[in-house]
C-alpha cells in the first residue's frame, strides 16, 4: 500500500513515464488547429494523468495538496504552452459554432445585442456561454489554446476543492469513494467537452461552486452561482428555484438581510433574458423568455417527427385526457431509446468509440451513485432528491437529444453535486 513516505515517487515515477511516452510518440508536437479532433490525445492524456493523481491524492495521502497538484499540473502542460497563443478553429457545423459567431458579432457590432444578426432580435439558444467567450476574443483577437488550458485548469481547481471536502467529511465515506472515482472516470469526457468549446463544463464548475456555497453559508455567491447556471443552460432554472427556495427556508431568520440582497440579485441575473429580449426584440418576442418556444418544453421530442404535446388540439378535458394518452403512445419509442441511453445502453448509429466508452462507464455508475444516495439518506432527504430528479434530470431527459452522452453525463454530475448539498450541509451549522 502507498504510505505518505513514498507518495511523492509514485508522482515522480508518473511524470518520467509520461515525458517518456510523449517524447517517443511524437505528442509534443501534435496539437491540432481545430478544437477537438484525434489529434488532442496528448491534452486529454495529461488531464486524465492529472486526476488519476488528484484519485491517488484522495485515497493515500492525508490531505489533497492543492499546490503540489497544480504544479505537477503545470509540469505536465508545461511542453505544450508554446501553442497557448495558437488559434483554434471551432468547428462550424456545431453548437459552439454558433456562440463562437454571436461573441465575435457582438464585439464587432459593439452592441449587449446577444445575436446582432439575429432580425427578430431575440436571445438564440442558451443566453450566458456567448459572453464567457468574449473576454478572451477582446483580449486575444481569436479563442486559442490559452482558452482551453485556462478553461481545464478551472474544472481541476473546482473538483480539487470538492473532493478536499469529501476527504474532510467522511460521514458517507463509501458514497465520497464512488463520487470520486466517478470523477476520474469523467475526466475523460470532461477533457472532450472543454477541448470542443462545449458549455456543459461550466455548468459543472458553477456546480462544484454551488456546492460549497451552500454549505459555508456564502448567500450572496450562492444566489449569484444560482442565477449564473439558470444562464448557462435554461434546464437548470427549476434546480435553481429548488435550491434558492430552500436555501431561503433554512436561514432566512438568522440572515434575513444579506439573503433579501442576494435574492434580489438572483431574480435579476433570471431576468436578463427577459429585458434583453423586451429592449432588442421586434414586439412579437419581446415577452419571450426561454431560448425555446415556451411550447416546445413540454414533451417535445427533438430529432423525431412526433408533435409537440402544446401543438395537438384538443376542446374539453376528456379530449385533453386522450391527447396526452395520445401522446404518450406516440413518444414511446423515443422515451424508451432516452431511458436505455440514460442507463448506459446506446442503441442508435453514428457514435464514435470514444462516445461509446465513456457512455458505458459513467452512466451505469451515475445511475448507481444517485440509488446509492437513496439508501442512505434520510426521508426527508429522499423526498428532495426525488425532487431534484423531477427538475434536474427530466428536462434533459426530454429535451436532450443526440450527442450521447452528453445530456446524460450533465444530467448524472450535477445531480451528485446537488444531493451532496443535502449530505452535508449539516456539517457546517
């Protein structure tokens, strides 16, 4: 078993083998020019060798070294930081195409229009990702690697700080080991979702931050993190209702000021699409809300040629009562595919190996983490968590098509993340 006196040769050994392997496989000099393709082995490779050692840090050393992690880190990057100010080419045919083109409008434009070009004026798609983006167009003139080793670096630092709490907190501790490994095995795909300019990982990182928020009682960066992930992806508004309801519940009487401030600041972060599209919008949309048709919320099955629920006709309430049977028989088949990808069982073509591998992994594991927490916890906690299931995961379950497994892997961490609100918050009173 590795002891405290030999830990730091494990790492000394890691980094040897690593400078070994990338040197003779020619993976210094391999970087591609678009975001993410066969070529960015060498960077996925060193995230997952740096979370296989945060993996190490949990289980055999006393406490997680955040210094120590970030150096190796480094060490590890360090060959590759003469590409920092290389540009990458985002690939036009995806999602982060689109945000990539309305953070480069709104910096040319010099407009808060969210999509300039947009003639409707409304916000398109999810509203915060363009103008995380910016910054690092304003300051660089293009997205490069610096972006990316930035943006990895970020998620390290945020699960470093979650699983330091885990280790200081072990009153679950067969529940933290699963969570933890569940990380590592993640990293995998994490890697793949940053090195895409992808949005999930932000959510996961806003998460992360929720998390320790919470339970160290910071209202004023709870809300602001709240309101900032209702941003990032609209799915997750219900959750930041959930949580912001509760979080008002518990500590209202004891900071009743500072938690009006926050709440105030909450209800306006929620709110900026709402004035974005009131001030920009032709008069049709200008009440428009949601990135989606209000109507396509509810049992919309993108990728299929089943109506919408809200586009059947119906005139009384037993016509409504066989539209939704109606309905329901209809989407079967694309419910049971959503039900088997959630699972872990991909059944559809045009999954690369890469997609296929980690979807088999982590979302037997996710599912198993999530009933693992229903046996441990309390009633009244199991009665949250089968809320948080109903608000976190059901609107990706029914709006989340394709990419598997993206939306299930989202869905999977940020649940974790939420129930180990309820896990742990007692600790901290």
């Amino acid at each position: 078993m590795l002891t405290k006196n030999n830990i730091n040769y494990v790492y000394t050994i890691v980094f040897i083998l690593y400078l070994i392997f990338f040197y003779n496989l020619n993976l210094f000099n391999n970087l591609p020019s678009f975001s993410f393709s066969r070529k960015s082995i060498g960077i996925v490779i060193i995230f997952v060798l740096i979370n296989f050692v945060i993996l190490i840090s949990y289980f055999y050393e006393e406490k997680i070294n955040l210094y120590k992690v970030f150096f190796l880190w480094f060490l590890f990057l360090l060959p590759f930081l003469r590409f920092a100010l290389y540009e990458i080419v985002v690939d036009d045919q995806s999602d982060p195409s689109r945000y990539y083109t309305y953070a480069n409008q709104i910096i040319e434009y010099k407009t808060f229009n969210a999509n300039p070009l947009n003639e409707d004026g409304f916000i398109i798609d999810q509203p915060l990702y363009r103008y995380y983006l910016i910054p690092f167009i304003a300051l660089f003139g293009k997205l490069n690697y610096f972006f990316l080793f930035f943006n990895l670096s970020i998620y390290l630092y945020s699960t470093i700080r979650f699983i330091e709490y885990l280790k200081n907190n072990d009153k679950y501790k067969i529940s933290n080991n699963l969570i933890v490994i569940y990380l590592f095995i993640s990293s995998v795909y994490v890697a793949k979702n940053i090195l895409s300019v992808q949005l999930e990982w932000l959510c996961l990182v806003l998460s992360f931050m929720i998390f320790l928020s919470y339970i160290n009682k910071k209202a004023l960066i709870l809300f602001l993190l709240l309101g900032l992930l209702a941003l990032q992806r609209q799915n997750f508004i219900l959750v930041s209702l959930l949580i912001s309801f509760f979080y008002i519940f518990e500590n209202y009487n004891k900071s009743r000021k500072l938690i009006l401030i926050s709440l105030f600041i909450f209800i306006i972060i929620l709110l900026l699409p709402l004035f974005h599209n009131y001030y920009y919008a032709v008069q049709e949309f200008k009440v428009r809300y949601f990135s989606l048709s209000i109507g396509l919320l509810f049992m919309q099955n993108p990728g299929s040629e089943i109506e919408t629920f809200s586009s059947r006709e119906y005139t009384g309430f037993l016509p409504l009562l066989s539209a939704i049977k109606i309905h329901l028989m209809d989407s079967y088949p694309v419910f049971k595919i959503r039900i088997l990808e959630f699972i872990g069982i991909e059944i559809r073509e045009g999954y690369t190996l890469y997609q296929k591998i980690f979807g088999i992994l982590v979302c037997p594991m996710g599912l198993i983490i999530i009933l693992n927490f229903f046996r441990i916890i309390n009633i009244h906690e199991k009665i949250f968590l089968l809320l948080l299931i109903i608000v976190n995961i059901f609107p990706l379950f029914i709006l989340g098509d394709g990419n598997w497994p993206r939306f299930q892997y989202l869905s999977y961490h940020s649940t974790i993340l939420f129930i180990s609100i309820w896990m742990y918050k007692g600790k901290n009173k």
